[in-house]
C-alpha cells in the first residue's frame, strides 16, 4: 500500500511540475506576465535545492529524483519570465533572497552543524516552514481574483494538479505518520481549493485590458 502511494505521489508531483508549462508558454506568446505565479516558481525553487541536500544526506533517491525534476522546471519557468517582464527589479529581487537563503542555510551548515542528524533535522525543519509558505502562496491568487472579479488568471490545469498532488502527499506523510510532510498540504489543499471557488464565484471571463 505504501508504496503504491510512494508511486503514485511521485507520478503526481511530476504531472503537477510540468503543469506550469501551460501558464509560461501562454505567458512567452502573449507577452503578458500578470497570471503567471512567478513568486511559486522562486519558493519552489528554494524548496528544491533544500529537498535535494536532504535527500543526498538521507541517501533518499525517490526525494532527490523528483526535486531535480523540480529544480530543472522551475529554472526554465523562471528564466522564461525573465525574458518576458518588461521590468525585472521585483523578480531579480525576489532571486536574490532566494539565494541569499541558500547560501545561508549552507554556511550554517557547514560551520555550526555537528552532525549529519543535526544537519538532516535542520533541512526537516526548513522543509516544513518552506512547504508552508509555498502552498500560502496561491492565496494571492485568489485575492487577486476577488479584487479583479473574474478568476481568469488561475491556471486550471495547475490547480487541479497541485489539489492532487498535495492530497497525495497528505496521505503519504499521514501513512509515515511524518508532521514535516503532512501538513504542508493540508494548507495546500486549503489554497488550492480555494481556487476552485473563486472560479464557481467569479468565472473566467476577463475583465483586465492589456497596458
């Protein structure tokens, strides 16, 4: 049984990743960057680089695997946006504190962590604080939604498969019994979800003219 879910959760995670295609080529044609999450895209990308150091310490290959497919899409997405955005100072901004935070927990870890358990209990933390904010984050697409009163802007294609993906992962933390990856996406499955009904409540129309 659990590995079945361990399968499926990882198939999942994969179809959820690759679901950002549709928003960043929409993006790449239109020339328009306001219904692209670039903010998720950036915390994703600092979720992957943790994942991938705690997976290289816990000899992990399933968490490795999936977050240097991660790593490798979110890159593409934001290097796209970059190309697009007319103005990049918000975007380089928020890169730069995404590195600077890397760089920080690394030399953390390399001058004040004594041990590899220590260092593993430290990326399970970071994991569990990183996961949280990046399922908050579709949060303000839905306050977007309900300042422009339409929900023309929300990714259906990735909306349905984060709601999986994050169902998915819930189960497979509650059969670990593992709090770090359980409740993350309870949150996720509460944003997300919540996309599903602004879209109920407002529509697809679009109400937004082009600057």
């Amino acid at each position: 049984m659990r590995m079945s879910v361990e399968v499926a959760t990882e198939v999942v995670t994969y179809l959820s990743v690759v679901s950002g295609i549709a928003p960043v080529l929409q993006m790449y044609k239109s020339g328009d960057t306001r219904n692209v999450p670039f903010l998720f895209f950036v915390i994703g990308e600092l979720l992957a680089s943790s994942c991938i150091s705690y997976g290289l310490l816990t000899e992990n290959p399933v968490i490795l695997r999936i977050n240097l497919v991660v790593l490798f899409f979110n890159t593409s997405y934001i290097l796209v946006y970059l190309h697009v955005v007319k103005s990049k100072s918000a975007a380089l901004r928020q890169i730069f504190i995404c590195l600077a935070v890397i760089v920080s927990i690394l030399v953390y870890l390399h001058y004040f962590s004594t041990s590899k358990q220590q260092s593993i209990a430290i990326f399970g933390t970071i994991l569990l604080i990183g996961s949280s904010v990046l399922n908050v984050t579709p949060a303000l697409d839905v306050w977007e939604c309900i300042k422009q009163k339409t929900a023309a802007g929300i990714s259906i294609p990735m909306m349905f498969a984060y709601l999986i993906c994050c169902g998915l992962w819930l189960i497979y933390g509650l059969a670990l019994k593992d709090f770090n990856i359980y409740a993350p996406n309870v949150i996720g499955l509460a944003t997300h979800g919540s996309k599903a009904v602004a879209i109920l409540m407002y529509g697809r129309q679009s109400h937004l003219h082009k600057d």
